[in-house]
C-alpha cells in the first residue's frame, strides 16, 4: 500500500502530515501503535475501522504495535461521558481480555504483531513515579478536553482519576516509543498528550498522530456500540452479518464501503457514481453485505447468507432450516424464554425487542414482557427479523 492511501483513506487528522510524508518517503520502518481497552468483551465493525489502519501500516512492512489497556481499563477512558466511569475489577477485565486477540486477528496478522499490555510499565510505577508523570501536565492543559470543559462548565464531577486517564495513554507512547499512534477522532487530545510527554521525557522520537472517522452504527445516528444494539459483531455468523448490513441507512452505503472493506478506492468512486445515477441502493447493499461477510468468514458463507436473505425477505418465506430447542418447562415468560435459548443476549435485550415489537410467535406479535407462553407444543419463535428458532418442552 502506498504512502499516500495510508494517510488518506479513511483519516481524519494527520498530525504532522509533512513530517509523516517525509518519514515514509525515505522507507523507514515506522512503529504504529493502536491501543485498546477491555471494557467489553466484543469487537465490532466500528472497531475494525481503526483495527484495518493498523493492518494497511502492517502490510506496508511497518511495526504494528497492539497495545492492550489492561491497566487503564480499571479506569475506563471518560472521553465522551458525562459522568464519572464504574471502575472494572481485575476480573472483569480478564474475562473481557479473553478473547480480544482472537477477534482482532480476524484483521490483524497476528503473527507478526507486537502485542503489549500497559500493565508492564503501570503495575512497576511508584508514587514518586505518578508524581513524576503528572508533573509534566497542568490541571488546566487537561481541562481543555472538550467533555471536561463541558461538564466542569456545567459543575459536573470529574474525578481526579479522570483526569489523569490522557496522561497514563500518554505514558504509553512514551513507554512504547511509538513513531506514530493511530485511533478515533474522540481520541485526538488523548494523543496529543502522547506527543507532548514524549517530548517532556526527552524521547527523540516524536509520534505522529493518525486519527480515523467515528463508525455510526445500524441506526446512523449513535456511533456503533453494543450498548446501543446497533452494531456488527467480528465474530457473529455470516447470516447476523449480512442480515444486519442490509438494514443499513441507504446514505452510510459508501462511508461503510470505504471504512469496512477492502476494495480500491477506484471502486468505491464507481459505487458513489452509481448511486448518482440512480443504482438501487438494495443492490449496492448486497455487495457490501457480501464484502463484510467474506472477510470475517468466506466467500461460500457470503453466498450462504444471501441465498437465506432472499428467501426470508425477498419471498418472504422462513429459512430452510430451524433448529429445535427443547426445555424441560413447559410455561415460559417471554423475556426469560428469549435470554434461555439465546436469541437475546439477556433479558434486558429482549424486553428492548418486546416492547419495540421485535418478537413473533407462530407469526404473531408478543406485545407485553409479561406474556406467559405455553410450549408443551412446538413453537415457532422470531426475534427481530433474522432470527428464527423451534421451541418444545420435554417434561415429562
């Protein structure tokens, strides 16, 4: 990949664009440094977007640093919040870590990663050490992040711990002596910080700063987040990806093509002139679909997955194939019905679906979350529109 579609395509900010042009014009290997807290247990798309910068520097012979939060995750970056973060435990980030490596690969190479997590520099440090880092960073430098300033104009709490959340990012460019550090447009100032004490520290490398657009989820108003249940999981199944992809807004078709995929540039301007000129946007819907679901799984589950969406919603059948749950009791309430044989997540998530008139049985609308359903005979239960499952009871 050249130099010129590594800080163009899908970049926001380049900080200092003429510096990072030179370094890449005379072939250095750069060391780019993307971190990530486990303040949940899954990826998504929205994370890929910043995931597939970090690979296009990797393919271009550079060295991908996967930094993991594990330490600053116990915090949890307040950017954006508009009020103090619930503190994780150390079990709580574990679990989360568990399987962070696993999905990111599905757009890393993760062989020739360089994975570290910042509880090897934090976990050492002294109060003398802390006193040291904060030291290098004024009360009023840090209260010029826009959602600082914002609530402290309000007279919102900020805790102390917050504040000191940018300087510890920081700290890990220091630590990592990163060349350039990449990630969202929310993460701007966090970066910034990280030049600025890289300099404090008396580092010669100096980071640039990539940052990369925000990813709007489902609905096209939130940024995708699981919290909003408005998001594409790296490791849900080729049918939830593409069935999700097709409720996209028609106006996030291009965006989503040029932040999560792969294809050239020369493309997507093909696919913005063909919705120009008229082009059904379902159509372009489908190659994105397809496009999404060959690269977190293959081509013949690209194909799989059309071939169902079609029939479900083109002709408005059911799949061809409905797996069959059975459950030893035979009286349910829906919610706990939803969360039991998995078509929710939990039972928050489907009172959501109830009560937005998500959920069908046998064809019919449930409207209440305090229906009791009777499954002593075979039910056909729909959640939301692409997940279908049998229900029997075989109490005896």
């Amino acid at each position: 990949m050249n130099s010129d579609e590594l800080l163009n395509r899908g970049v926001v900010d380049v900080i200092v664009r003429k510096d990072l042009e030179a370094k890449l014009a005379k072939g250095k290997k750069l060391r780019v440094k993307l971190g990530i807290d486990p303040t949940g247990s899954d990826l998504h798309i929205g994370h890929s977007v910043v995931l597939r910068k970090l690979r296009q520097f990797q393919d271009a012979g550079h060295t991908a640093i996967l930094l993991i939060g594990d330490y600053t995750a116990k915090i949890g970056d307040p950017t954006g919040k508009s009020e103090t973060r619930v503190m994780l435990s150390e079990k709580e980030i574990k679990e989360n870590m568990k399987h962070y490596v696993e999905q990111a690969s599905k757009v890393l190479d993760i062989d020739k990663i360089e994975l570290r997590h910042n509880s090897e520099w934090f976990e050492k440090m002294s109060m003398a050490d802390i006193i040291e880092l904060t030291a290098k960073k004024t009360v009023n430098q840090m209260l010029q992040r826009e959602d600082f300033k914002n609530r402290f104009k309000k007279d919102e709490d900020i805790s102390t711990v917050e504040l000191l959340y940018p300087m510890m990012q920081g700290y890990d460019s220091v630590m990592l002596e990163s060349d350039i550090e990449i990630g969202g447009t929310d993460q701007l100032f966090n970066m910034l910080v990280g030049r600025d004490l890289q300099k404090k520290f008396g580092k010669e490398i100096i980071q640039g700063v990539i940052t990369v657009p925000i990813l709007e989820g489902l609905d096209g108003i939130e940024k995708m987040s699981k919290s909003y249940d408005n998001y594409i999981g790296l490791t849900e199944s080729g049918k939830e990806i593409f069935g999700k992809t097709m409720s996209l807004p028609d106006e996030l078709i291009t965006k989503y093509f040029e932040l999560a995929t792969t294809i050239s540039l020369e493309e997507i301007e093909e696919i913005k002139k063909a919705l120009k000129e008229g082009e059904n946007p379902r159509n372009l819907k489908v190659r994105l679909a397809k496009e999404i679901v060959t690269l977190y799984h293959d081509t013949s589950a690209a194909d799989q997955a059309e071939k169902e969406f079609t029939e479900i919603f083109k002709n408005k059948g059911l799949p061809d194939k409905i797996d069959l749950v059975k459950l030893k009791e035979s009286k349910w309430n829906i919610v706990d019905l939803l969360a039991e044989t998995g078509l929710t997540t939990s039972k928050s998530e489907a009172r959501r679906l109830v009560e937005g008139g998500g959920v069908k049985l046998d064809g019919e609308k449930i409207s209440s979350i305090e229906e009791t359903i009777d499954i002593s005979k075979e039910k056909l239960l729909q959640a939301g529109k692409r997940k279908f499952l049998k229900v029997l009871s075989d109490a005896k």
